[in-house]
C-alpha cells in the first residue's frame, strides 16, 4: 500500500512484485517500445539489507533486456526496449541467484509506446 521508492526514489506508477514473478501482457504487435525503471524496493532496505533481484523482458521467447543482478539500496536501473512487431512480452523477476528473501522488485513508470 506504500508508494514505490526505489534508492530513496518516489515513482507514482508501477507494478511492485515478489520474485519470482512472471506478468504477460498480450501487446498484439501495437506498441514500439517498452520503458521501465528497475530496482528493489526500499521497503527491504535497510530493514535486513539483502534483496536482490534481476529483471527480464522477453519478447515472443526472446530475452529483449536483462538488467542483471540489482541489490537493495542501488539507484534505479532503465530498460527502455524495442517492442515493434512483438505479440507476447513476459516480464520476468528473479531471485539474483541468493533465494528469494525480501526480493521486492519494482517495475516503476513502466510504460508502453504505442507504434507509430
């Protein structure tokens, strides 16, 4: 119910999950691009200061953007991909490889760009 706060950062927009997580949405081959910044949620940090999570954006069963590993307490990581003829993106969130305790990972601003 908190707002998203990403290395003390506010972003009024998003979706915050839990690794691991997998969010599909059905673009249909209408959007250009697909923007979000990426990071652990402060709301982990610095209560146990061990999440870590990296985030994926899958294009049709193609990986468009991995961010790599993305700790608690680290600045906000932007994806900004190429969509343009995709139909299914899946947005994946991981564990970082170290369990998937306090992994709150937010996408925040994410956005879709329609095709032109």
């Amino acid at each position: 119910g908190s707002p998203m706060r990403i290395a003390g950062v506010r972003y009024e927009t998003g979706v915050g999950v839990h690794a691991h997580s997998e969010i599909v949405v059905d673009l249909g081959g209408r959007y250009e691009r697909f923007v979000s910044y990426v990071g652990v949620d402060d709301e982990v940090y610095p209560v146990d200061t061990r999440g870590s999570v990296a985030f994926q954006v899958v294009g049709d069963g193609r990986v468009l953007a991995d961010s790599g590993v993305v700790r608690d307490g680290e600045p906000a990581k932007l994806i900004d991909v190429d969509v343009s003829g995709v139909q299914r993106l899946l947005l994946r969130v991981t564990d970082g490889g170290d369990g998937k305790n306090d992994d709150h990972g937010d996408w925040a601003s994410a956005h879709l760009v329609l095709a032109r």
